[in-house]
C-alpha cells in the first residue's frame, strides 16, 4: 500500500426528512444563493421548500446550470456572488450542479482570469491562486457523481471538459434524501449507477499493491450497484434500494477507496471527449469506453481484472483467459442491463469519426494515460476502434 494523506471535511444529512438540518448549518445572517440546474428542482417545489426553511434569510437564486456545467454560465454566477455579496452557496441538484457551484466558489475568490483555473487537472489548485472561497453546501437530487463529498468538479469550456480541485471545494454539508430523487427519468437513475460502477473501477481495476482494505471497499460497492442497479429503475419509489445507491455513490468517489493505490482514470478522460464532441451523457461514455479498455489492457490489468472476475462477479471456472472475458462481458451486460448502450456505433458515430476523437485527445495532452502513463494515443485508438 502506498502513504497517503486523508483528508474529508463534509459533514454528511442522511435519509428522510433530512432538508430541514440545513437551518442549523447555514449562518443566520448569511446572504444566500441558491444554484441549481435546468428547472426540475424549481418545478418539483423543492427550492421553495428550501426557502421556507431557511427563514428569514435573504435568499436569491440562480438557475439553468446544464448538465457538463458551461464556463460561461458559471462565470454569470460569479458576477451575482461578487455584485450581491453572497456569503453561503447551496447547490441543489446533482453532479453538475454541485460542479459548477465548486467553480463558481473557486472563480469568486480568484483575482485574474478564472480560466487560468481550468488547466489543472488533478493536481490540486495551489493556495495561493486562492486564498479563500465562498463556503457552500449540498442538497444531492441524482446520486452519481460523488462530487457531494469531495473536492473535484468538471466544468465545460469551449470543445473540452476539465478536471478542477482544491481543498476549498469540499462542501461544508451534504443532504443527502433518497426521497428527493424518486421523480427522477429513468435514463438518469440508469447513468448514476453507471457513474457509480466506473468510478470505483477507476480506482480498482489497475494492479495490487496489498491494500487490502480499499480492494475489500471498492468489490463491497461493485456487488451492491449489480444488486441494486436494475431494483432502482424498476421500482423508483423503493427507499432501500435509493438509500443503497445513493450512499454506493457517494463512497465511489469521496476518496476513502482511492487511498494508497495506484488510480486509471483513462475511461473517463476518454469519455469527456465524447462529451464534449457528441453531447453523450458522460456515464454512457463510460460504458462505451470501460468494457473496450479492459478488453485492450486486459494483459497490463490481468491480476486485478482476475480478482474481479472472482470477488465481484464469482467467476471460479475456467482458465485465466476464460476468466477476463467474462468478467468483461458481464460489465458490458450490466450497463446494457439498465438500458444503457455500450458501443459507439449505437449513437450514430461512424468509424471515421476515430481520427476526430483521437485528435482531441492529442490537443488536451491526453496521450500518456492509466495508472502507469502508458496508455499511449495508439493505444487509445485501439480501444476506441473496440468501442464500435
């Protein structure tokens, strides 16, 4: 296991009837803004709820931030923080929302030019660049990304999308009520699991280094998500089985796995580009991409690709070879399980859109990917050529 440094300060709501404990936790005299998406949490009531809880607060809202948060959108964000002097932030939606509420926190206490905060990746956005941010918390409608318990966003920005972080983006609280997301399109409810599953491969799926405790957590939320996947769009009102998802998601990406190990992310680097050149969903990039990958890597992947095939799937016969594949394909089926396409030619990309794709993967620097870098743009080629 390798050293690492832990660190997690988001106090977690969790359950029925939780919305209400945001009034203890938000300052009495804190103006507040309210972000949210393209209008299903207006429409549903929930900010007008979140408004009478909050009282006697002056509170101004700010709706219409997409799915794949824009730059320019949040950056008018930004300009109400700065010209109403917005003391807390409350995102009340799902990833994107709570993404682009973590730029909008970052850019408002950023002197230059906000896009400057953009060309990080995954290494942390220095102090210095930003002393301090406009604190925020969460109200978690669409459990997937994680993004409520950690300190990573994506914001879009002209044809790419871009990776950020700081340890000034993790929210200071996270609702977190199953009930909220029982409205949910079924497609949505399908793509968190996806986002779920392959956050926690991102983190699994690469070579052991004896950390036995992170392998014993990620196989945990790999089981429940096959378990729970398909119970979620079958019965939307099933509390059990939306408390098991929600809290599956979170634990894929608040960093408790990703501890002392080494981490892929290729999939989803991969996937961002699809996103942002086809308007995919980014968890349907991920089941594009995913099964092709581990199909192309499978002799780099093999010892930890045989570990899932046994503790995750219980795959025991058969030889090592024999083993994979199945491991493979009963990904591929799952994700098609919950309605999710997994090939590129099934969202109408012809072959010769390849050459497209890898050339954007070239302009993002994107030509040295996994856990070891050698995932060279050749290399990508071929799993996009397996994708189809």
């Amino acid at each position: 296991m390798y050293n690492f440094e832990y660190y997690n300060p988001t106090r977690i709501l969790f359950g029925r009837d939780k919305l209400a404990g945001i009034n203890q936790l938000i300052p009495a005299q804190a103006k507040v803004l309210i972000t949210y998406g393209i209008g299903s949490a207006k429409k549903s009531g929930l900010i007008d709820r979140i408004k009478t809880i909050l009282g006697s607060r002056t509170v101004l809202e700010f709706g219409g931030i997409e799915p794949n948060p824009r730059y320019e959108t949040l950056m008018k964000a930004v300009e109400v923080v700065h010209r109403e002097s917005i003391g807390f932030m409350l995102a009340v939606g799902g990833g994107s929302v709570l993404d682009g509420t973590k730029f909008i926190a970052l850019a408002a206490g950023y002197k230059g030019d906000a896009r400057d905060l953009l060309f990080y990746g995954f290494r942390p956005i220095p102090f210095e660049m930003v002393p301090s941010t406009v604190p925020f918390g969460t109200v978690l409608t669409l459990p997937a990304t994680g993004s409520e318990m950690n300190s990573g966003a994506v914001v879009s920005y002209e044809h790419g999308k871009y990776p950020l972080k700081s340890e000034l983006t993790y929210p200071r609280f996270s609702v977190l009520d199953p009930t909220l997301s029982f409205t949910l399109p079924a497609i949505q409810v399908a793509n968190g699991v996806v986002d779920a599953f392959v956050h926690t491969t991102e983190q699994y799926l690469t070579f052991p280094v004896d950390a036995r405790i992170q392998d014993r957590m990620a196989e945990g939320i790999l089981k429940t998500l096959i378990e729970i996947g398909g119970v979620n769009i079958a019965e939307p009102g099933n509390y059990d089985a939306r408390a098991n998802l929600y809290w599956s998601a979170t634990l894929a990406l608040n960093g408790l796995i990703g501890t002392g190990v080494p981490q892929d992310w290729a999939t989803h680097m991969m996937g961002h580009e699809l996103t942002a050149l086809y308007g995919i969903d980014h968890a349907q990039t991920l089941a594009i991409i995913l099964p092709a990958l581990l199909d192309v890597r499978r002799d780099k992947k093999r010892a930890k690709l045989l570990q899932y095939a046994e503790n995750v799937w219980q795959i025991g016969d058969g030889s090592e070879a024999e083993k994979i594949n199945r491991a493979i394909e009963n990904t591929r089926s799952f994700f098609e399980s919950l309605g999710i396409k997994t090939r590129l030619s099934q969202y109408g990309i012809a072959a010769d859109q390849i050459d497209v794709i890898v050339g954007q993967l070239e302009t993002h620097g994107l030509t040295a990917l996994s856990e070891t870098g050698d995932q060279t743009i050749e290399i990508s080629r071929l799993i996009l050529e397996k994708a189809f």
